[in-house]
C-alpha cells in the first residue's frame, strides 16, 4: 500500500546522526521514500530509543567510510539515489570521501541536502561542535523565555526540547520537496543547506521581532509590571503564585477540582471569551458589573464607549483581577477533564494539563493516529508519533508504519533497484544558466488563496511566498479577533500578500470566491473538520470549481483519522498544555508555557507549507490534487521527538522539567562564569579530555554533584571568551549564551531586499519604511539556501484590505462592479484607517 504514497520511487540516503539529519529521512520515509540509513561500525552515535522513532520505515545498514570497501559501496548507493542527506559540520562528509558537488555533477538531477548546526559560511562557529544545547544557547534559547521567566528571576533559563532540530527538519524536508517539485519540470536537482541555528532563529520569529513606538495598548500587565521594576531597580523576584495574578483571565491556568489544572486561552477573540464566561455562568453577572462591549475594537480607544471590552487582550488590571477571582471559584467546582470536555463540545478553546507520558497514552492520540504503535524489534510494542503531515486520500496507509529494519548493503542495493518509474531524465540541453528570472523560483506561478488566521495558517502561506508562490489573503469584512492577534501578528504572518477584506459566505461573495478558486493552485484554511462544508470548502464543490486545486487544512487536535477530540479548537498553547511541554517547562505542579511565542505555531506554519510542497509534487508526477493536512498536535510530537514515545519497561519520563532545571547533569549545565553565563554540554566520554587541563585534574573520579560543585567553582574564575576558547580547541561542547537582543545588535542591518543567507548563522533586516509607519526589525527569511534556485525578499505586510479592488480587477471586474461590492459591504478597503489602530 504504500507504493501508493506521494514519494514512493524516490530513493534517499541518510548519512545523519543524532536528531535533525535522521528526522528529515524520516518524514520522507513516512511520505513513502525508500530510505537507507548509514550508521558507522559502532553504531549511532547517539545512543537513545528515540532512534527507533527515527528510523522507522528505513533500511538500516552499516558501512565504514573510512575503508575503501565502504567508501565504494557507499558512492554506488549514491549513484541510485534521488536525496542524499547529510547533517555533519560543513565539509565533514567530503572527507570522508563522499563529496557532493562530484556526485551532483556526475547526477545532475541528485538533490543533496546539508543540514550543519552553523551556516557553512559562518566563519566564527563552522567548526563548532554544534549540539541542540549549544545551537540553543547561542541563539538566545535559553535567556528570551519570556515575561514570566524575567518577572521571577530565571535567566537564563533551560529548555530540553530540541526546537532547532524540530525546525530545521520541517525547513529541510520543506526544502527537499520543493526541489522534488522543480525537479520534475525541469529536470535538474540542487544542494540544499538548512543550518539549524537560521531554522531556529526562523522558528522564534515572534521573540526576535521589534516594532518601535508600539502603542500602550499591546502591552500586558507583565511588561508593565517588567518596565516598572525596572525604572525603580526593583528585583526581579516574583513567585509563581504572585505570576499568576499578572495574566489575563483568559490567558492563564485554574486549579480544579481533582487537585490538576485547566488553561484557559480565549483572549483576543470576542465569541470565545463570551462563549467561555457563559459556559461557567459568569457573564450576565459581569455585565450587570458593567463589562463593556465594544462594538468596534479597531478604533482608537480614545473613541471607544468603555474602557475595555469583552474580547479584547490584554484586559486592564481591574477587570483582569475581578475576573480571574470569579472564575477561580467556578473552575474548583469541575475536574480539569470535565472542563475539558466542556470547553471542546462548546467551542471554546482550553484544555487540561497533561504530562507527555499522557498525552502519548490518550485515547483520542491514538484513536486519530497522532500516535501509532509500532512492532519493534528491541521495544517490543512502541508508541510513536504519527506522520507530521498526511493527505486525506491516503491517511490509513500513512499511519501503517514499519519499525526500523536492519539490513546490509545487498538489500539495500535490492530496494534502491526500486527506483521510481515516474523519474524524469535530464533535459541534455539544460543547465542551471538557463533558468532565470522567475523561473529559478521553485513555485514561480503557483498561486494560493489563503483563508487562515492567527500564526499557524498565515505562517504556512506566507513560508512559500519565499520561494515565489503569490499569496492572495482573504479576511472577512469584519474582523473576529481583536488587533493584537488580528493586526499585530500579521507584520510576520502576512508578508508577502495582497490582502482581500470580503464577505464569502454571502450570495455575491460566493461568486467572487469561485473566481478566485478557478485561479488558485492552493486554497489554505485553518478550522477543525467540522467547520469545512459550513464554509464550503468539500472537495466535492471546490473540485467542482477547480479539478486541480490542492486543499490545505492545518488545525489543532486534528489527526490522520478521526479521534474524540477532532473537532475541539485550539491554539499552540493549548497543544503545549494537553501534551507535557507546559508541565515540563515549569514543573507539574507549577505549569508554564514555553515562553517562545508561536513556539508550535510556527513549525505548524512550516509543516503545512511542507505538505503543500509535497501536494505539488505529486499533482506534477500523477495529475492528481491532493487535500493536505497537518495540525499543532503533530508538530507537538516533532519538538518532543526525544521522548515522545512509550513501552513496556520504559525507563521514567524524567527528562529536567522545572524553573530549577539548568540542564541534564555536571557535564551538561547552565554554569556562570567571571563575566557571564555559557552553557557546557559534555559527555562522560569528554572527560579523558578535561584531564588534560589543570583546572580539572581529579574531575573523573567525582560523582555527579561533586562534579557539578567542582565544575561551578572553577568555570566562575574565567571569563566566558577563555573557557569557550579552551573548550573549542579541544573540541569539547561548549557555546556562551547569548540573547536574541544581543544577536539583533550585531546582525541587523538596513533591508537591502535580500535574504541574508550570504551573512552567516543570523541575519536581521530593519524596515524604516515599514507600512505600518513604525521602524520593524524582522529575521530575514534566511534558513533554506538553495545552490541554484532563487530565495526572494518579500514585500512588508500590507494594512488589511489593501489590495482589495486590485485582486478584484486582476479577476476582471469592472470598477463600477466593485465599487458595488464595496457600497453593499461585500467588500471593504480596510478594517481601520490605519495600519496598527492604537
């Protein structure tokens, strides 16, 4: 069945190691490759059950690159392959005698992909030794966690999941999958370089982004709180339970009655923070207490008739507290299951808190094939995360996973014999000068019609703008969310677009959309299932419309099949809730959220870019169009990768959880230094090594906190510079820890409309003619760095409603017809008279 599956015939080498390398070959197995994975004599080099997770659905066989018999076994494979995926620091490989500019110029129609920890043409870091904490540490991971970590005094603070990889994976297969797609028009492949330090700056495009001069009313009560201590050098010494009374009512957690906690997140929405005050019998007595309702939240608040408004974030103090006390009342009253529950079947956004031992074990995970158990041959019964992206037309066969196979060279010369009839040769007559202007964009003339809203959904149209897809965004008339989420999250979700504001659902509307999908390759939403023929967007009316439009559907809780929990709404923190992250980050009886805004919901923006990528690859090799789909819930599973699965006798879900976690142990701690922090992640192997020098002689024959105390003294009499120099030459892991602030200082500079793939790891562009009219730093679109195809600067985001009448006109109506449009309120020039109301 799964020589059905859209990448089925394609042939991949996988010579990864560790996380990102091994994911990206699994995705691509998961998607229907054939995959052979290489490990050295002794095995992977890392050593975790995670990798039977990571190999699954591959061929794994053993080859030494270091002796002529394995380097000429290894380059034959090669010579069958179609990807060949590498993840070593730049120019390890080669050394190793698989060199892959040879081998695509021997194949120019291969398609090799790089994945290091630092950009190749990083100078300073190439060399590194680049592991998940190191990459981290460096790239502001571990002191931007957020308002709540600054308020009680943990910075830096320490993270165990491995988000570079988790982006840098989606961002790579994304890459893969594109050159597949352009590969099959023109014949010719590409080298691909995604380093997991750019996906991760990427990935936490919400933390790194300035906008100067916001006004007030953006700002919540912890940064107000965080200014305030700071103008009167107060300590920044908050605990837990004072935090608490800092966050919005419909923003936060309650205690329940079964002694576990429910987070509420309804903020910004006006239906669902109505919905959630009725639902626990709260709302008519807070409007008897004079809760306003403004009708208009995008006019100034100057003109408003309350001083807030139901559905508006943040709420001011007063309100805040008045609220959050009733509501702790009530929540007491209920389990956090049975509100959970309630919030689902009522359309309100919540869940309970849940461990990933949990989450992993819950029935709707498994009824939806967000898990799927695996026959292992060393676990036994293993659940593991379901596909991180699937297609409706074929999701039973993409949850029949096989769990990783052992095998020698024989069989995989036999399986890579398999090699896909649907291989295009290569064009004689072309070479990569040939391509130029739009045509060395991958998606030059893929048009997409994007519905989405919030982060995930804008974020996964937006993605493929980069590489030349036009983005025509579709927002009704009047907004649902309030300007914090509905304007101010779009200076990153909507760059790129021209944005339509139009009435769908109505008689004239209903014919404007069918034009536009007649000339879309893609429409784009995000909603659970149940919202999809209300909307009408059945592939029965949209193949009506557009035989060959791709139908892209990204949600919550949403998985290959249909579970309890299908159609609950939801947002990133609610799948960081209900699936471990919060009660890791913060401990299980204090959750917190990751504080990394859009932690999930930008990884789900690049999973439904990925599928779509895909959808078009397979609509070029077979004519058919494909309804993609991806959710939070998935990409949850990609980010927990180490220890998002479960079998009998597995060891405890221990992994460091809690404000107090500084890392995984002595050799792998947070430590302060005479002038700073770094973060040193050793191993015991590492430890002949620390020998070597006299600030550690003796340090072997400690236990962990011996070592641990040892280890505090000594690196706190050196300056940060002398220990990362000591420890890179003796290529121990080490990396100082850096703030995103302090990468912006150093890597920002004036747009100049390019991508800063050319700078290195970090690249920042600064807009002082930002439509919005406020100075804008923003990361640069910069991690994918194709060899051949073009990575286009995007135009900044556009005041809604700004294209309006030009997507109109380029569909052919005259300028009476929607002048008409707009008069009848079909359509509107905008939601407010300027960019960002305040």
């Amino acid at each position: 069945m799964r020589n059905t599956l859209p990448l089925a015939g394609i042939n991949v080498i996988d010579f990864g190691q560790y996380i990102a390398g091994p994911a990206v070959a699994m995705i691509l197995a998961d998607l229907g490759a054939n995959v052979v994975h290489i490990d050295p004599p002794g095995g992977p080099l890392w050593n975790d059950p995670a990798n039977a997770v990571l190999n699954r659905n591959k061929l794994c066989i053993t080859l030494d690159l270091k002796t002529r018999e394995g380097r000429e076994q290894a380059l034959s494979l090669c010579a069958s392959a179609d990807v060949i995926i590498e993840n070593f620091r730049p120019g390890k490989l080669s050394q190793l005698g698989i060199d892959l500019d040879t081998l695509r110029v021997a194949d120019p129609r291969l398609i090799t992909l790089s994945v290091p920890g630092f950009a190749s043409n990083d100078t300073l870091r190439r060399e590194w030794k680049a592991t998940e904490a190191v990459i981290s540490a460096t790239s502001g991971v571990f002191t931007d966690m957020g308002f709540n970590r600054v308020l009680m005094g943990c910075n830096p603070s320490f993270s165990p999941l491995a988000l570079g990889s988790a982006y840098a994976t989606t961002l790579a297969v994304s890459g893969v999958s594109l050159a597949l797609y352009a590969r099959e028009k023109h014949g010719r492949g590409d080298h691909v370089e995604v380093p997991i330090a750019a996906a991760l700056m990427e990935g936490l495009s919400y933390n790194s982004i300035v906008i100067d001069s916001l006004p007030d009313r953006y700002l919540t009560m912890r940064e107000r709180e965080i200014a305030y201590r700071r103008e009167h050098g107060l300590e920044m010494d908050v605990t837990y339970e004072d935090l608490q009374e800092f966050l919005d009512p419909f923003y936060r957690t309650y205690e329940c009655k079964d002694g576990r906690f429910f987070y509420v997140v309804c903020p910004s929405h006006r239906n669902h923070a109505k919905r959630c005050l009725q639902l626990v019998g709260l709302y008519d007595e807070l409007v008897e207490e004079g809760l306003p309702d403004v009708t208009d939240l995008y006019q100034p608040m100057a003109e408003w008739e309350g001083e807030t408004s139901i559905g508006v974030y943040p709420l001011p103090a007063n309100w805040a507290a008045k609220i959050s006390e009733k509501m702790k009342r009530v929540f007491i009253s209920k389990t956090s299951e049975e509100w959970g529950k309630l919030f689902g079947e009522n359309g309100i956004p919540g869940a309970p808190h849940r461990t990933t031992q949990e989450w992993v074990n819950s029935q709707h995970c498994n009824e939806a094939g967000l898990i799927v158990t695996v026959e292992d041959e060393t676990y036994g019964q293993m659940k593991q995360p379901g596909p991180l992206v699937w297609f409706e037309e074929m999701a039973d066969q993409m949850c029949d996973v096989s769990p990783s196979r052992k095998g020698d060279f024989s069989e995989a010369v036999d399986l890579f014999s398999q090699r896909s009839t649907f291989s295009c040769a290569t064009p004689s007559h072309i070479s990569p000068l040939d391509l130029d202007g739009g045509e060395k964009q991958w998606l030059n003339g893929v048009r997409i019609l994007d519905l989405t809203n919030v982060i995930a959904g804008p974020h996964s149209t937006a993605f493929l703008g980069r590489f030349g897809a036009k983005v025509t965004k579709l927002d009704p008339t009047t907004p649902l969310y309030d300007p914090l989420i509905g304007v101010l999250f779009s200076v990153l979700s909507n760059i790129g677009k021209d944005s339509l504001l139009m009435d769908m659902l109505t008689d004239q509307g209903k014919e404007v959309f069918e034009k536009l999908v007649k000339n879309s390759d893609v429409v784009v939403i995000n909603a659970p299932s149940r919202q999809v023929e209300a909307l009408g967007l059945s592939d029965d009316r949209l193949k009506a419309i557009n035989p060959d439009v791709i139908f892209c559907r990204l949600d919550c809780l949403g998985g290959p099949q249909r579970g309890e929990k299908t159609d609950y709404i939801g947002y990133d923190d609610i799948i960081q809730a209900n699936s471990g992250i919060m009660s890791r980050f913060g401990g299980a009886q204090t959750p917190e959220e990751h504080a990394h805004l859009g932690t999930l919901d930008v990884n789900c923006g690049f999973a439904g870019g990925l599928s779509i990528a895909v959808a078009l690859y397979h609509r070029e090799r077979t004519g058919q169009a494909l309804r993609a789909r991806t959710s939070l819930s998935s990409t949850t599973n990609l980010a927990q990768i180490k220890y998002c699965y479960d079998y009998a006798g597995r060891p405890p879900f221990n992994e460091p959880s809690g404000r107090e976690a500084l890392g995984y142990g002595s050799l792998s701690h947070i430590y302060q230094t005479s002038d700073g922090w770094l973060y040193l992640d050793a191993s015991e192997n590492d430890l002949p090594t620390f020998e070597l020098l006299k600030h550690f002689q003796g340090v072997s024959s400690l236990d962990d906190a011996q070592r641990k105390a040892y280890f505090t003294d000594a690196l706190a009499k050196q300056s940060s510079d002398y220990w990362i120099n000591t420890f890179c030459e003796l290529d121990i892991a080490a990396a100082e820890i850096k703030s995103i602030e302090w990468l912006r200082e150093q890597y920002s500079r004036k747009n100049d409309d390019r991508v800063g793939s050319h700078l290195g790891s970090y690249a920042f562009s600064i807009y002082d003619q930002h439509p919005s009219g406020l100075e804008t730093t923003i990361v640069d679109h910069y991690s994918i760095r194709p060899n051949e195809a073009e990575i286009i600067a995007l135009k900044q985001t556009e005041r809604f409603g700004a294209s309006s009448r030009k997507v109109l006109e380029a569909l052919e109506l005259d300028a009476g017809a929607i002048q008409k449009l707009v008069d009848d309120g079909i359509v509107s020039d905008g939601w407010s008279k300027v960019f960002l109301p305040n």
